[in-house]
C-alpha cells in the first residue's frame, strides 16, 4: 500500500513571523478490522503498510496463535475506509476467540482487546531463561543506526520504530507505524513470518516503555528490550517478574539499566 504517507501543503510561520508554503508529508493512519474465524475482533488504528506482518504479530501478541502456521488464510482487503485482514485459527483458539470478541475502535495494538478484568490485565508471565549475550558498545551502534530505518519518520516526523538489533548492535530489521504498540507487533510479525530466532537478539523501540510492551516481548520470548524512552513503573515491575533484560533512555554514549538479571551489564 501507498497510503503510508500522504502529502500535503502546510502554512509555517518562523520565530521572525515570516510565512511560506512547504510540502510536508503526513503519516498515514487508517483503521485496520481484524476478522478471526469470521468474527471481527478489533479495529486498530495504524500505518497501512506491512499488514501481514501487523497481523501476525497482533494474533502472536494476543495469544491467539503459537506460531506463524496456525494464522491460515490470511487475506488483506483495501476497502473504502480502511483494511480488513481475515484470517482462520485453529481451533484450540476458539473459547478464546469467542470470550474476546469485541467490536470497538481504540487508538493503537496495546493488548487489552476484550480484556475485562483488572486479574486478566496482570496475569502471570512465562519466565524468559535466555540471557542476552550483548557486547558493549551494542546500544550505542544499534542507536546510533536507527535512523538509517526511519524512512518515514524522516518524511513525517510522526512515525515509531521497532528494531530487532543483533548482539553486536547491528540492527537486522524494522518495522515503523504511527503507534508503538503496531510497530512492535509487525515487527514480531516480520521475525516469526522470516524465521528470526527471537532471543538471536534484543529488540530497540523508539517510543517510552509501557508494561504492555514489556508483555508483548515476553510473548515474543526475546530476552532483553531497549527503548528510547523512559519507563512506567508497572512495565519495570512485569519485567522483573519475567526476567527481562531491560534499558530505557538509551543515547549514543549512555543508557538507564533498569532490570540486568544475568548481568550481562556488569
């Protein structure tokens, strides 16, 4: 799809109160319907690129599916006012599938869909056992990288990246949307769809770090997450709980270790 971004005419005044006319790219936002098994699930708003990967990650993160086999027949539909993406599950989803059910608009993949209760929000995490094997200067490389991938951040300056970054700080795949949480979803989706090991390596994250994220990469089973921003309190407590490597405020020449519990920063 096209749509990713959208140009336009914009007015700009400067400090001097002089105007001009520039063209100025707007980051697309158009809502996509999940459709499992026939029943719509949710309608995401996101970035109308790379939806196969948005699918498989959103279904991965949701629990909806083990692995990239059982999301079958998945289509992608242009219509006039968004994207539907239908796809069937197997059939151990289906009590969940019908539990969930929900048609609603919310603003981003934040992994409460059907979602009711305060003991269903914090469930218990699958403990990750995986120590990251990160070199040293791997945060510095893998941010210092990152805009190489922004592609679309450039144009709009509206855009997140999820980056899933080697040991040594390479960064081997990308994945931009104008939520977080869609970003790291397609980005889980894109490493499941090419078969990239998840605890191979860390994953960087443009945005600040919220506990849904911190579930989702549990989900994912990469041990270590980074983001660009700082942390909630309630996203360093479920990492803790599930032994995820964690850094927040990451820069060229420094970073925030909030959760190391194999050391691999000592």
């Amino acid at each position: 799809m096209d749509e990713a971004v959208t140009p336009t005419v914009n007015e700009t005044i400067s400090a001097l109160g002089k105007r001009k006319r520039k063209r100025r790219p707007l980051a697309g936002e158009w809502p996509v319907a999940f459709e499992f098994d026939g029943f719509a699930y949710a309608v995401m708003m996101a970035t109308p690129q790379d939806i196969e990967d948005f699918a498989t990650g959103f279904a991965l993160s949701e629990g909806l599916i083990a692995s990239t086999e059982e999301l079958a027949e998945l289509t992608v539909s242009e219509v006039e006012r968004g994207v539907i993406v239908r796809a069937s599950l197997p059939q151990r989803s289906a009590a969940l599938l019908r539990e969930r059910v929900r048609m609603r608009l919310v603003e981003g993949s934040c992994g409460l869909c059907g979602i009711e209760t305060l003991d269903e929000i914090l469930r218990p995490l699958t403990r990750l056992a995986q120590a990251p094997r990160i070199e040293p200067n791997a945060l510095s490389r893998a941010y210092a990288e990152l805009p190489e991938w922004q592609s679309l951040g450039r144009q709009t300056g509206a855009m997140h990246i999820a980056a899933f970054c080697a040991f040594d700080g390479r960064i081997r795949a990308a994945r931009e949307d104008i939520g977080r949480h869609n970003a790291l979803d397609k980005l889980i989706g894109h490493a499941s769809r090419t078969e990239i090991e998840p605890t191979s390596g860390f994953v960087l994250l443009s945005s600040r770090c919220s506990y849904e994220l911190v579930e989702k990469m549990v989900r994912f089973g990469c041990p270590m997450l980074a983001t660009i921003s700082a942390p909630s309190d309630l996203a360093v407590c479920r990492g803790v709980e599930a032994g995820l490597t964690m850094a927040a405020s990451v820069r060229t020449d420094d970073a925030v270790i909030l959760h190391d519990p194999h050391r691999v920063f000592a």
